[in-house]
C-alpha cells in the first residue's frame, strides 16, 4: 500500500517518525512529507504531496487543520482511497470535502491501526 505522510519528522520520539517506521515495517511503500526535511534515514522526503507521482491508497496527516487546509487542494487532487486525521490534526472542512469526492476520512491513529491490524 503506498502512503503518503504528511508532516513527517526526522525526530524518533515524535509520533509520525514512528508512522513512518512502523509503516516500513508492516512492508508499507512510505512517501514522507514535510517542506525542509530531505530524508528520514535514507528514506527520500518530498517537499510536497505534489512531489509524489506514485497513487497513493492512503494519505496520513500529522499537521494542524490550518496546514491541512492550506494543503487541502493537493492532497484532495491525488485522489487517495482514505485520509487518517491523527489526533491534533483533525479537519472537519477537509474532511467533509473528501467525503464529497468518494474519499474514506477517517479520525484514528496511525500507529495505533498499524499494531491492531487495522490500517
């Protein structure tokens, strides 16, 4: 499954580091995002969602609703199967918006449906 994840970090005690890890783990193709990052232990960083030309099946937020909603045309525009909003990055707007366009958004943790088989 390709999954993009948005506000990625390079930092190992934040929790979307830890997405990103435990995503490879569970043999997930991991598309980190964040503006001034370049890589996450090898792993290239986009700049932007843009950047991905890979479809992806899931895109993952880690950023406050008013970055998700700078963001909302671009991620909206790569057409993903679902949108996870983790705790703290929760959009109503954007969710509704994905929703309108046959788009699962779902209010979760990442880690938490990644070690209860859930993602």
């Amino acid at each position: 499954m390709n999954v993009a994840v948005i506000g990625a970090s390079d930092k190992p005690e934040r929790y979307s580091y830890q997405a990103v890890k435990l995503l490879q783990e569970k043999g997930h193709t991991v598309f980190p995002v964040h503006q001034r990052i370049k890589d996450i232990e090898g792993l290239p960083v986009f700049p932007s969602i843009k950047d991905v030309s890979e479809s992806l099946d899931t895109v993952t937020l880690y950023v406050a609703a008013d970055i998700s909603t700078q963001l909302s045309n671009d991620i909206l525009a790569k057409k993903p199967r679902r949108i996870i909003f983790n705790p703290g990055a929760e959009n109503p707007e954007l969710e509704q918006k994905a929703k309108e366009q046959g788009i699962m958004a779902l209010n979760a943790c990442t880690l938490v449906l990644l070690r209860t088989k859930q993602f």
